[in-house]
C-alpha cells in the first residue's frame, strides 16, 4: 500500500467556496458522489459483459474521468445542451439516461437509448439535451457550434458544452469550428477532456504546443483555461464561469481539462500497458482518482460516512446488475427495424415519405 | 407564362421560403454582402439582414457541420456549396453527421437541412472544380438529392427541399443559371414540385431518353435531330430527384418504348445511370428489345482544355449517336 501523503494532489487551490460550489447542498455534492460512482461501476460491469462476448463492435470506457462530465453536466441549465465524442457513457449517465437503456444499446437490442442502431459510440437523448455520442474524432466540434448557433438564433439564454479528447485537437474542422465559434460569437464552451493518449500516442508524440493544449484558443481571440480534472469543485468553478460567458456575453470558450483514463483506448486497445508505465497507471489511481478524492472529501466535510460511501457502490452494483439483466431479457432488433430511422418523411407516413423511392432492395 | 433565368427562379424559392418561415436561414460562402458567387442569393442579404442571410469564411467542414447542428435543434439551414466540387472537405459533415445522425440515434433526431449549390462540368475549370456527385450522395440512405433542369423545378423542388424535415442536396448548374423558363406566377400561389416525381419533358415512343440536370437540356436537343433527321420518336424523362426516385415512371418509359439510353453527366462507374440501369434490368427486361445504353462523361478526370471539355460531356451529338448505334 503507497502513502497517499507521499505525492499530494495536482490541486493547488481550494474551489470549494467558489459561488457556484458554495450555494451546494450536502445533498447535490452526494448526488454527485452517486453518480461518479454508478458510472464507473456501469463501466466496470459493462467491460465484464463485453468480455463475455455480450456485444459487438467497441467499448471505450470513462473510469478515470468521471468528475469531467459529472461536473460539467451538473452546471446545466434547461437551455443548455451537451455533445460529446465516443468515449460518451458518462456524460449519458450524468444527463440523467436510466442504465437500462444505456446497457441495452450495448447489448444491440431494440430497449436500446438509439434501438439498437447506435452502439457505445452513439447514445443520444435529445429529450435530456444530451446530442450523442459521435464516433468520428473531432466530427461533433461543428455539430456543437450548431446547437450554440440555434440558441442564440432563437434568442434562447442557453449554452452548448462540446467535449473532444485531446487527440482531436489536431483535426482540421476543430480549427475551423473554434475560428467559428470566435468569429460568429457563438456561445459554446469547448471542454478537451486530455487523458494524455489520442489512443496510443502520447500528448507530446501527437501536438505541438508551448505550455498546454487550450493555449491554442490565443490564436482565435478566444478565451482559455486549464482545468485540474480530479477536483470536482475545480471543474464546476472553471465551466461555470466559461458558461456564464457564454450565456451572457455570447463568447466562446476553451477549457482543458486535465483528466486520466484507467484502461485502453477502447477494450480492444491491447497496447493500454504498452505505451504507458503501470506505475504511471498506479500513481493516477493511488493520488489522482477523482471519486476517491471526492469521497474524501465529503467525509472531511462530514457529509458522508464510509460506510455511506460503501452503500452507494453497492447500490450502483446492483444497479448495473439489473440493466444488464433488462438488456440480456430485451429483444434484438428485427430486419424489419433494418429500414426505420432513415428519413423523418417515411417513418411519419407523410407524403413526401411516400413520394418516389427512398429504398432500393429490390 | 412568365419567364424567369434558372438562378432566379431560385431565388425567388429562397425568398418565399425566408418568408414562409423564420427559422430558415440562408449560410455561406459570399451569399450574403457580395450577393453570391453566381448571384442566386443577390439582394435577399438587403431584404432579409444579416441574421437570416449569412456570409460564412471558407470553411466547408465548419460551417456545414454548424447547420447540421442548428437543425437538430429546428434552425432551417439552407447552405450554398460555392461549388458542389468542395463536397471533398465537408465529406464527414455531409454524410455521418447528415446522412446518419437520424439512425444513429434512432430515429430521436431530424435534421431538416438544404445544401445547394452548382454540380457540373462544362466551365473550363478543371478536374477538382467540375465534380457531380449526385450518384455519390444519393448512395447514402437518409440522404436526398434533387437536379433540377429547368427554372420551374429548380423552384419547385428548392421550394419543398427547403420544406422537407430531411436533409436534401440540390444540385444546380453554373451552365443552367442563365437560362429562361416559364415559371407559374407568384399571384397562382405556392408553387412546389414534390421530391420524388419525374417528369415527361417530351413524349415519344420509339426510345426512352432518361437524364436529370443539364443532360435533360442535351436530351430534348437530340431528340428534334432524331425526330427531325431520323423519323425516331424519343421520349425524354427529367428524373428531377434521385432519391427519392420516380422509378415508376421510369418503367413506364421503358415498358412504351422497350428502348433506353440513360444520359448523365456523371462517370460511368457507379454513376446515377449505373443505378437506373439495374433498376431497369429488374423491373422491366422482358419489355426490352435492346440492350441498356448510355452516355456518360468520358471516363477521365475533367479535362480543363475548352477546345475539347465538352466532347467528354453528355452532348446532343453523343446521344443521338448512342441511339442509332442501337437502330
């Protein structure tokens, strides 16, 4: 066992009485607590059924970087909506999505938050303002500037929050979405949640920068901040203040947020302890676990007991369980449910949907 | 009748269409101040302002993927590719997050959103200006494509296009713009052409000429000369939208002249003629007496030189040599 006193956490400010976190009841900053914990035991369970060949295609999972969507997702209004890369089981659970629907998009079955037709990759829930879920890196950076460009056109007092990893950064529409999001002063904050691996290469093997990633705002006039991912009171402080401008003042944001991952890229990632140290993954986990460090947290605040915390874990456990019971027992989509989705116009019967041929199979 | 050019019977769509509803907002590339690249948004920038006409910087894959945005959350976005060409750097917008947001989410999300602008050869301007990708878009389902020929359909289809709760892709013509037509009255009311419904531009009844776009125009020309020259009576269908497609009508034309030369502006390879013709050899080859023919651009990259660009497009010429090569 390490001394957790050995190596002290990155954090070097006190957050908690920042005004957003200072109005918290115990009970929001439990709640947050909860969540952390359903998600990372959503994760721990669901790579258990990937293993067990229970669905297909990829799984990338969040342990590690729950207090990033965790502490942005709380700051959301009913104006404010929310976009995300692949790696987006978090931000789904924090926007409220039950576990059953999330458990059985993975499994592929038709009780499935996209029926089955999205995958890990892609959950969506419009109806909690949470936009997916996308699968090509840094594809969803325009996709947000047009959530924040919708708000303000409708005169709505709203804000978008588009998350990417850090290796999106080096994608071209990311430049052109921040030149965008600058030049139309559209109100979004950028959140790169920097894990320090675009899969497999490391932060310094893949960017080029002077002192850090969202420095790059400087060339678009744009406003910037670094954040300390493990603190959760860190992370609600510094979005809060980048949503208020953007709500406010309609200027955009850039925030990193400095965060780890525990596994590989995605579980089919066989590299995960190739291209890191296990102490480097060890020293994350003993200092730097951003639930831990929350939970002690809370004990010191005298919030919560262990014992308290204990029992959340377990009632998330149980939880997972039960979704994975409700996804193993859903039916998978039909051939039929093959041709659905497709066009608004056919799915509502419309006559437009039945004008011409939309489908060629025969 | 009156007559309006093609680019101004699309404005007038895109006018009507900014008054119809609020939400529909015009976005691109010199659409609004400098009144467009080919003047088919010119003077709707003084009319409406700079909330509802936008000129965006050149930025293809931003500013298409923002109007895919804004309409999943009920913007109408209606915007100009200055050349369909530049598809190329939008690639990923236009067709995952377009083409398949709506799927992936299961059907939770619409994204009712136009993308216009000219699709065609013709210019002089070389092989990375003069692509027409509507056989490359109309391959991805939850996409639609329209290639208006005339000013009354590039109206009509901008007009229900821009009505539509899914993502259509019009392709226009710098060679179209130009060119007069008759076109209903604004006093007779809305005037729309519904997605998906083909059109007769000239009876006949010895062979089927099936084009869209531009090609519709080289049609009508080869069938007077076949007419005219030939005593050989054509019958030339505009499809006006390939996807939705009107293959009944298509069938139809074949069924009445058991003969079809396919003309297109696209390559041959997986060209909109690549698809009729299967469609063709399913639904109709007991009605045929020959075999499918058709008349492509010459298979290259398009060529700059203007001494020669036009031999590798669909013309008169070629067409009514393809149809006395089957007499």
């Amino acid at each position: 066992m390490q001394d957790p006193s050995a190596e002290p956490p990155f954090a070097a400010m006190d957050f908690s009485s920042s005004p957003v976190n200072r109005s918290l009841s115990p009970q929001d900053k439990i709640d947050f607590y909860r969540t952390m914990v359903r998600i990372r035991r959503f994760e721990h369970l669901a790579l258990g059924q990937y293993q067990k060949d229970k669905m297909g295609g990829f799984l990338h999972l969040y342990i590690g970087q729950e207090s990033v969507a965790v502490g942005a997702v709380s700051l959301m209004g009913e104006n404010d909506h929310v976009i995300t890369a692949y790696r987006d089981h978090g931000h789904a659970l924090a926007v409220g999505m039950s576990m059953d629907e999330c458990m059985a998009e993975l499994f592929g079955k038709v009780t499935g938050c996209s029926k089955g037709k999205g995958g890990s990759m892609h959950f969506f829930a419009p109806d909690k303002n949470f936009w997916g879920g996308h699968g090509i890196v840094a594809g969803q950076t325009p996709l947000g500037l047009g959530l924040g460009y919708a708000l303000k056109y409708q005169g709505l007092p709203g804000c978008a929050l588009c998350f990417l990893g850090d290796g999106a950064i080096n994608q071209g529409v990311f430049h052109e979405s921040l030149n965008l999001a600058a030049l139309f002063e559209i109100p979004i904050v950028y959140i790169i949640e920097n894990n320090g691996y675009s899969m497999g290469t490391s932060q310094t093997r893949s960017s080029a920068y002077r002192d850090c990633l969202a420095q790059r705002a400087e060339a678009y006039n744009m406003a910037w901040d670094l954040v300390n991912g493990e603190d959760l009171y860190e992370v609600r402080a510094k979005t809060h203040i980048a949503m208020e401008r953007a709500r406010k003042e309609h200027r955009p944001s850039l925030l990193e947020i400095q965060t780890y991952r525990y596994y590989g890229h995605s579980v089919a990632d066989a590299n995960a302890d190739k291209y890191r140290t296990p102490d480097e993954i060890e020293r994350y986990k003993t200092y730097h676990d951003p639930i831990r460090l929350w939970e002690r947290r809370l004990i010191d605040e005298g919030h919560l007991t262990a014992e308290e915390a204990k029992a959340m874990e377990k009632e998330a456990t149980k939880e997972t369980a039960k979704a994975i019971k409700f996804a193993e027992g859903s039916p998978a989509p039909t051939v039929d449910d093959i041709l659905h989705d497709v066009y608004w116009e056919v799915d509502e019967d419309t006559e437009a949907g039945n004008t011409g041929r939309h489908f060629f199979n025969d | 009748m009156r007559e309006l050019l093609y680019r101004h019977a699309l404005r007038e769509a895109l006018d009507e269409e900014l008054a119809h509803d609020e939400n529909v907002v015009l976005l691109g590339e010199e659409v609004a101040e400098y009144n467009g690249a080919y003047k088919v948004t010119e003077g709707l920038w003084d009319k409406w302002g700079s909330k509802r006409v936008v000129d965006t910087p050149i930025s293809e894959a931003g500013f298409i993927g923002m109007g895919v945005g804004a309409s999943m959350l009920g913007v109408r976005p209606v915007m100009e590719l200055m050349f369909w060409s530049f598809h190329s750097v939008a690639f990923d917008q236009l067709v995952n997050n377009a083409g398949c947001v709506r799927y992936m989410a299961g059907g939770k999300i619409n994204v009712p959103i136009v993308v216009r602008g000219p699709a065609n050869g013709g210019t002089n301007v070389g092989a990375t200006h003069s692509h027409c990708p509507e056989g490359l878009f109309a391959a991805f389902p939850g996409l639609k494509v329209c290639a208006p020929a005339t000013p009354a359909d590039a109206k009509g289809l901008m007009k229900s296009a821009i009505r539509d709760n899914d993502p259509v892709f019009i392709m226009e013509n710098t060679k179209l713009y130009g060119n007069l037509g008759e076109v209903p009255d604004v006093g007779e009311g809305d005037f729309l052409i519904p997605l998906g419904k083909a059109d007769v531009k000239r009876k006949g009844s010895d062979i089927s000429l099936i084009a869209h776009g531009r090609s519709v125009l080289h049609c009508l020309e080869a069938a007077d000369t076949l007419h005219e020259d030939h005593n050989i009576s054509a019958e030339v269908l505009d499809l006006r939208s390939i996807r939705p497609l009107d293959l009944e009508a298509i069938i139809n034309s074949v069924v009445k002249t058991n003969r079809a030369v396919l003309v297109d502006e696209s390559k041959p390879f997986n060209g909109v003629s690549s698809q009729i013709a299967a469609l063709i050899q399913e639904h109709a080859f007991d009605h045929l007496d020959a075999p499918v023919k058709r008349v492509c651009s010459l298979d290259a990259p398009a060529i700059y030189s203007h001494h020669i660009e036009d031999e590798q497009l669909p013309n008169a010429r070629r067409v009514v040599d393809q149809v006395l090569s089957m007499a």
